[in-house]
C-alpha cells in the first residue's frame, strides 16, 4: 500500500516537472519568435502609463488609464498568420489606485485631463429661456448636458426628450435644488426612461456633505463645476483639459451661446457629453 502511494507520488512529480518543462520550453521559444520580438519592441515603444487622480481635501481632478500591451493576447492574435501585424495588438486597460470606478466620496471638480475636453451643464430650475436655449444648442450643434429639477421634469416629459434628441445629457438637479432620499430614486427612474442612461450624476455646487452621502448611497458621482456661471473673460482665463463649465438657465443669455462655444473651439478644445469629461479611459 505504502509502496504504491509513493509510486504515485513520483509519478505524479514527474507529470508536474514535465508540465514545467514543456511549459518554459513553449515560452522560451515564444519569445525568440520574430513576432513576439516585434511586439516586445513596439510594447516599449507604445505603453502608456496611467496616472493618479490630484485629490485637494475632498476634491477631485480624476486620473485616467494607462493602456499597457498585451503580449501573450497580442502573439496569440498573430502567431497564426506568422507575421506582426500593429492592428492586432491588444491592450490592457490598468485604471488609477484612486478609480472613481471604486469610490463616490470626492466632490469631482475637473474631468479627465489627458485630453482637450470639457463639458457644458445648463441647470434647469423652471422654463424660462428653455426654449430659447434649446434652440441655440441645436444650431450650434453642441452636446450639452442639462442638469434637471425633478417637479420640473415631471411636468416637462416632452421638452426632457427634446434634450435627448438634440444628442444631450439628462441629469438629476434633485427638487429645489436639493438632494432628497426619498426622491432622488423617482427623478433617475424617470431620466433613465427618456435618456435610456443611467443617471450617474449629482451637481453639489456648494459642497453640501449630507447630499454627496445621499448621492453616494445611489452610486452617484458629485460633480462640483471648474467653472461657474462664468463670464466670457473667465471663460478665456479658466479653461482647462477636463474643465466642466455650469451655467443657470434662470439668469443665462441664451443668446451668448454661439459666443461661448467659439471661445471654447478657438483654443483647441471640445465640447462633449459630461460622461466622456468624467471619464478614466483614454
């Protein structure tokens, strides 16, 4: 009995060694591959590294990925044609330590800053100048994004997806202005309805603790703005990568509009969705 668990056992090591064997002789001759080489080379040459968010108290300018190749998912994608080919590289994404994907507890004052993005939120409280605005947005062809009161949306269903089809974002402005346990649930049910996305978003303009906790509860992110009912001469001075720029309707001119997006294109920047601004992918 004895005699024979030990056979086994040496058996058993043998198969285990053999595996090892084989396995480093596959890689060693993966690696003197011609194709793997060329992908050895262009991963130096092409890997990028990510980068942390900068984190002031509780405030966030998010950090964004690093895409790293992937040599084994890049070779295998290769070894068949025998040739290196740049269209089939593959590339990992490896996220910041500090992921936003992982934690809701900062206020998020600029987006990615990896690239000449920014957004452009209109917070809408009531009617006035809706219309008006809505008009502007679409000659000038810009994807805003609309941070919206719950009574408001609730009575306004029609002009809610009037934004969604000017290809805009829908938000949650919570009801007068404020965050509500009790209702944040019943304005995102409705916005998800007509955006078909989810409403990820909170717009804390004054950094009120207990609505981020509220946000945080729904796996909402905090936005406070970079800039905030900015001047035209502010507008100038203050703009960055990932810069999200707020204004009121109730006190916006909406004819102003054509005159801040051509500000915001003459340095070289784009006007995107608020999602693609609080973004960690590049």
């Amino acid at each position: 009995m004895f005699k024979s668990a030990t056979k086994l056992a040496g058996l058993f090591l043998l198969l285990v060694l053999s595996f090892i064997y084989t396995d480093r002789v596959f890689d060693s001759a993966k690696k003197s591959d011609p194709v793997m080489k060329n992908i050895i080379s262009y991963k130096k040459n092409n890997d990028t590294m990510g980068v942390e968010p900068i984190i002031n108290n509780n405030e966030m300018v998010i950090g964004y990925a690093g895409h790293i190749v992937n040599e084994d998912a890049s070779y295998d994608k290769m070894k068949d044609d025998k040739k290196f080919s740049e269209n089939k590289i593959v590339f990992d994404k490896v996220l910041p330590k500090t992921t936003i994907s992982k934690t809701y507890d900062y206020y998020i004052k600029q987006g990615n800053p990896s690239l000449k993005n920014v957004a452009l939120i209109f917070k809408v409280s009531d009617s006035n100048g809706i219309d008006s605005i809505l008009k502007e947005v679409a000659k000038t062809n810009v994807n805003a994004s609309f941070f919206v009161d719950g009574a408001w949306l609730e009575k306004n269903v029609e002009t809610a997806f009037s934004i969604v089809n000017l290809n805009c974002e829908i938000y949650n402005l919570g009801y007068d202005g404020k965050y509500q346990k009790n209702l944040i649930s019943t304005t995102n049910n409705l916005i998800e309805s007509i955006g078909l996305k989810d409403s990820k978003f909170c717009l804390n303009d004054n950094k009120n603790d207990e609505e981020k906790e509220i946000c945080k509860s729904k796996k909402m992110y905090s936005i406070i703005p970079t800039l905030n009912d900015p001047s035209i001469s502010e507008l100038k001075n203050g703009l960055v990568k990932g810069a999200i720029i707020s204004y009121d309707t109730r006190i916006f001119n909406s004819n102003t509009i054509s005159l801040i997006v051509r500000t915001i294109t003459s340095k070289g920047y784009n006007i995107t969705s608020l999602s693609n601004v609080v973004n960690e992918g590049v």
